[in-house]
C-alpha cells in the first residue's frame, strides 16, 4: 500500500488547477468525469492532487490509498461504511469508507504500481 493522492472538493477545476500549479508546480495528469463529477488529477513527482468540482464545494477532503489486491483490503472494511466498489473508464476500481471519527478514506487499485 502507498499513498496515492489527497482529493480535494472545489467550485472551480481552473482556479484551483492555476493555484496548485502556481504554489507547487504541479502539471496536469489526467481529467476525467465520474458519477456526474468534473475530476482533474495534478502531480509533481510522487505527489499527487485530486480536484473534484462541485459547485457548492464545503472543501471537503479525502485521502486515497493505492493497493495491489482491493479485494483482500475490503475483508477489513465495514460494509455499513463502504460506498463502491465502482470501475472507472481508464480500469481503475476504487471503493470509499469512513473511518472512525468520520474521514473519507479510499482505497484505489490502478493494476499499474506506478500510478
């Protein structure tokens, strides 16, 4: 497991695209949309960004994990808290939970280790 990326909700892709690509000179990785959802993906080298566009953005957060094996890291997982598994267009499968005082986590499996 390593850590994938921090997703961040925000009310405009390219306001918050020309800040963190200002502050910390991240590049566009790849955009996609998901469930109605705008997502843009920014990286610098192993640090990663996630951008989801909502217009009504609470600048919410959720930390996402990269594992190997999703199945084998969902025996862990409450079912009562999970939300997916869901397969996205480019073959990566993500499923969400809560943790217990309420924070998102994700755990992400791309079947390419360096993404």
């Amino acid at each position: 497991m390593k850590l994938h990326h921090i997703g961040v909700e925000v009310e405009s892709l390219d306001r918050a695209k020309e800040f963190y690509v200002k502050l910390f000179q991240m590049e566009e990785e790849h955009q996609l949309r998901f469930m109605d959802e705008s997502i843009l993906f920014l990286k610098n080298n192993d640090l990663r960004i996630e951008l989801v566009e909502n217009n009504q953005a609470s600048g919410e957060y959720h930390i996402c994990f990269q594992v190997e094996n999703l199945a084998t890291w969902l025996q862990h997982v409450p079912s009562s808290s999970m939300e997916g598994p869901y397969k996205l267009d480019n073959g990566w499968v993500t499923v969400f939970f809560q943790g217990p005082n309420g924070e998102m986590i994700e755990f992400l499996e791309t079947n390419d280790n360096n993404r």
